[in-house]
C-alpha cells in the first residue's frame, strides 16, 4: 500500500537524500578514474597527463551523464505525491546501476578504442535509462504522481531518446569502436525541449 | 534520559542524515572493488572482466543487502518517537559493522570459492542484523517506539530469517565454500510478507 | 521558466543538499592522497612521512580553497529566490570542476616543483572561481536573486582577486615554478573586507 | 556579525548538512584501509587477514573516535542559536584536521608499534579535540550558544580529559610504542557521566 508524501515527511525525505547521497559520491568517485605515477621525471608528467585524455573525456561525458540523471531523479521525486516498497524497490535497482557508471567510465577512459569498453559503456547507460522509465511509468500507473498526459509523452520521448543513442552506438562500437562516443554528443540536444519550441512557434 | 522526537527536530534529523550519509557512501563505495588493470591486449581486456563475475556477483548482493539494511533502518527511524545516548551509541557499533560490508564483499569477490571469505562476509552481515534487531527491541522496550506487538513480531521473524541464512551459511563454508553464497537468494524472499498473505487468505 | 524556491522548497532543498554533498565528498577525498607504503623500516617511516611534505602542504592549501568555495557558494544559495534549468546546468558545471581538485591536488603534492603540475592547479582553480562568478552575475541578471549593487560589486572584488592570484601564477610558473605555490597564500587576505573596514573608518 | 539560527534555517541546515557529510565519508573511508590483494592461495588469505589485526583496531579505534566527535559537534550544535563567520571558519579549520583520520588511521594500522605512528595519530586526534573546544569556548563567550555553567564545566572536563590521554600517549610513544594505544581505551570511560552520578549520589 502507498504512503502518502505529505504524511511522511521525514520517510519520503531520507529517500531522497539517499538517493542525492549515491548520486553525489557517485559523480565524485569518477576523479579517482584520473591519478598520476610516483617519480616521473619533468617531461614524463606531460606525456602522463596527455595520454590519460582519453580518462578526461570519460570523466566530463560521464559527469554530465550523472548530472543529467540526477537532474531527472530530481524533477521525477518533485511529482511524486505518495510512495510504495515498489518504487522504493526500483529505485535501488536504479541506483545500483547508477554506481556502476565510476567503474564503466574508467573501461572507457583506460580502453575508449575498445569494443567491449564501449559495449559495455553503453549498456550500463541505457539499463540506467530503461530503469528511470520504468520507475516513471509504474508510478504514474499506480498513481503515485500526477502529470498531464503531455509532460508524461515528453519524458518518454526523452528517456526514448537517450536509451536510443547507446542501443545504437552498441552495434557501432562493434565496427567503429572509437567513433561510437562521439555519438553521444547528441546527448547534449534535448529532443523535447525543441518539439516544445517548434509546438509554440 | 530521552529526548523528544518533535521537540528535537534537527538533533534528530542529523542522526538521520548522518546514518543515510553513511549508508550511501558505503553503498556506493562498493564499485571500487572493481577495476581495470592499464595495458591489456583487446583480448585480455574480456578476460580481465570475466575473470572478475564473482566481483560482480558479490557487488549485486551487497548492494541489494545494503540497499536492504538501509530500507528497514529507513522504517525502524520512521517509527521512533525519542532517542537516548545508547540507541546512538549503539546505531554507531551497527553503522561502523554496515561499513565493513564493502571490505567483506571485496574479500568475497577475489575470493568467492575460499572459506574464510565465505564466513568472514556471513559473520559480517549476521552481526549487522544482530545489532539491528538488538537496537530495535531495546529502544522498544525503553519506550522510543511505539508499534503494535503484530508489526514487532513481523520485525522479529525478518530478522530472525535474514541473520539465520547467514548464521547458517557459515557450517556450510566449511564443507561447500562455493555452494554457500547460493543460499544468500534466499533473501529476496520475504518471510513476513508471505505469513501475512497467508493469514489474509 | 524560473520557479519561485518558496513554492518549491524540496526541489531546491535538493539541488543544495546534491551541491553540498559533492563538496563534501571532494573535500573529504583529499586524503586519499596521503598514503604510506607497507612493510617499510621505523627510519623509512619517517622519511616516507618527509617526502610527502609537499602533498600535506597541497592538502591544506586545497581544504581551505575548497572550504572557501563552499562558503560562497552557501552565501550564494541564500541570496538566491528562485531557480531555472540554466542556474541548475551551470551549478553541474561549476561542481563538475570543483571535483576535479582532489586530482589536481594530488598532481601538485606529487610534483609541487613541476610547471605543468603549477598550471594545472592553477587554471583548474581559476576556471571554478569565474564559473562561481559566470553563475553569480547570470543568476543576478535573470532575476533569480536581489541583492544590492554594493554587495555585488564586492563579490565580484573578491572574485576578481581569487581568479587574478591563480591566472597570475600561471606565467610564475613557467620561470620559478616552486614559488608560485606561495603567492596562493594571499588568499588568506579578504579584499572586500579591507575595503569594508577601510571605508567605515 | 552574527546571524541568528531560526531566521537563517537554511544557512544554518548547510553548515550542519555539509559536516554531517564530511563526517560520515571520513568514517567511511576508514574501510578502504581495508584491503587483500590478488592472487593469494588458500592459507595465504587467512594469514593476509591475520597480519591486518593492527588495521581492525584501528579501524575499531578510529570509527569510535570519529563517531564520538560527531556526538560532540552534534550536541554543540544543538545548543547554537546564531553564528558568525568565525564559527564558519572554525569548523572547516576543525573539519580539515577531522578528515585526516583516515590517513593517521592507516599510518597506525600500518605500523602499530611505531613511535612515529603512534605520535602522528595522537597529535591529530589531540588537535581535533583542542579545536573542538576552542570552537566551542569561542561560541560562548561570543554569545552564540547559552548553555549553563555546569553543563560548559561538563564538556570542558570532557575535552581536558580526551586531550589529555592523547597528548599523555606521546611520551609513552617514545618507550613503549606498542603500549601506548591501549591507553585510548581509557576514551570509553566518560568521566563527567560518572562525574554526574557520583554528584546524584
């Protein structure tokens, strides 16, 4: 049986500070994927700082991939009126791929050419994407929160969308291992907000 | 002597958030257990992540009996009505035994197949639901709580439940080490849940 | 669209409860670059503790630097009244850099009389004070806080000297590379306070 | 200036929000003190686990400690009603020396019987509690907190007394380095508790 928020302040609260918590140690542990070596000599520290670009992009995708999920965990809670053991059943098997993107961004960073690195990049990412959409649907399903059919249809076309860029870029890594990242530039569009500019015009 | 729940909000508050922040960190402090070394070979890096499943096995479970722990602290506090300086204390000793979880589960995943592993992560885990159960049935005694007898003694057969397979796991370390970590599936049953269906029934 | 932070206190709550949990966490994994290595004599103890001199220096420079960040960032979020996406993907910016300290750091106790270890430390620190100030003026600007052109203008002082110390010592560090560590010392002098008490005498 | 508690919430949730979290990673992070390496056989783990006794009292020791000093800093804060930037300043200086735990705590596991382990770790612990107090005597006389008399003999005795066995330890370091951190036990003993019971009597 649901709970309901405003009934249970400080339960619905310490749901989401544990949630913030795992989120910000999570977006914090990435700078432990970045380290230099004991003892290299003044040109050796340049060259261990170039080859480790590749641990740089990895750490500002990845940051920003965290940041941008937290940003929709974020906006996700700020709808829900009430809360059941489901949502806070999923919502741990969310988090628990959330944690996993250090470990996957330091594949990334360390083997970014690689096929499997990317593959499995990719795959944390998307089941991340899949978990929040599923989290979303069952809430608004069992009535948990509130939103308007035309908010509810945007978020699904989002989550839609970024799913969609790592399902895609796993048979690309298989080909063209080192150009599938770039793909997730596109990341930085947002889809919806461009539909809602273009519905207004 | 105890102190007032709602007249001590923010005392009360910290203890909260201080437990979730520990919560969280060593939830999330378990995905460094896994790693890359620098400089494999495309074949060797599917090798270095396959030779790491029992790492994985042993991040899923942790997270999911962290995950777990946290969900019945996250009800016990919800329940509480006054705190004295021993349910602090002893919500101290079971946070600092919470925080060795993350060292067991690296032990278990280098070494899933090894008894010692096998009994020091079940000795873990069995002592954090001890102390949980301990701490939950004094502040009841000591007039922090107020729940009906039904609910104590639903808390009672999970805990009871959980720290059994764990204690049980232990005899069967010594015999079938790699056979023992099975029986921890166990715990994705609930026992209470199915005693009240049962009885509803 | 901005919203209102009174009529939404728990999205806001969030956003500074995830800001303060990544500043405390960066702050906190300064330590991790301490270290000593096992199985070493009692006399190479102390030199193990001797040589690292350097990364206590960069330890303490780098907690109060962050400390110091922190603190104007809480003085900003009290001033602020309401909040929009831009104000939120700039702050993800801003934290995005400020994580990256504990890795610069660690490059600065490692390598303190290195140029590229100088630079780094320094662009890094000084591209998180003019994101700080970016934020500040932006938020200002949109509305989004009211504060008095005087103490605007003292932000900007204090801003302005913060990034103006770290931008000076990048071409310090390209001839006399340890001494620029030296000059950071100046931020210990508070200019707008000064320029306050000078100009109330 | 001093700004006052219940018309500063937020500021005031910030400062208690960002050390709750600094307290709980660094107590956290004593686990990662914690390690085994790879590739050990059978026996090798049990002695790998053996040769770490020295870090588990650590380990032990140091969570009792931090846990102790969170008591402390959490009951002092209950008792503040307004605070000035000095006090701000203060607890990040406080904070600093509280966050190199960790490292002092892994110096000792590392090298128990060592003078220089034993020296470093009481100075840290001595300086945590010497600030605490300063921090504290400070917020009185600044009129930021109104405790009674008694209840300030009360903490003063309890600080002199914890400084005390730390700053005593480091003679004792000289001779008898392996003797020294027994005398911490001495921290389990409350001496205003018993104080107060002896004075109820």
């Amino acid at each position: 049986m649901a709970k309901r928020r405003d009934e249970n302040e400080t339960e619905f609260g310490r749901i989401v500070a544990f949630s913030d918590g795992v989120f910000s140690i999570a977006i914090t542990l990435l700078v432990l994927n970045l380290g230099v070596e004991r003892g290299l000599t003044e040109g050796q520290i340049d060259n261990a700082l170039w080859d480790q670009r590749d641990t740089f992009f990895a750490y500002a995708i990845s940051f920003a991939v965290i940041g941008r999920f937290w940003l929709v965990h974020h906006r996700f809670f700020a709808e829900v009126d009430a809360f059941d053991s489901r949502l806070i059943g999923l919502n741990l098997l969310y988090l628990g791929w959330v944690v996993l993107i250090p470990f996957s961004s330091e594949l990334l960073g360390e083997y970014g050419g690689d096929t499997t690195s990317v593959v499995f990049y990719s795959v944390n990412l998307a089941v991340v994407v899949m978990l929040g959409a599923l989290m979303g649907a069952g809430a608004r399903r069992r009535g948990l929160m509130r939103i308007d059919d035309r908010t509810h249809r945007e978020n699904q076309i989002r989550s839609a969308y970024i799913a969609g860029i790592f399902l895609l870029s796993i048979p690309l890594a298989f080909f063209v291992p080192s150009v599938a990242p770039y793909l997730w530039l596109a990341l930085f569009i947002d889809p919806s907000a461009r539909l809602t500019a273009w519905r207004a015009s």
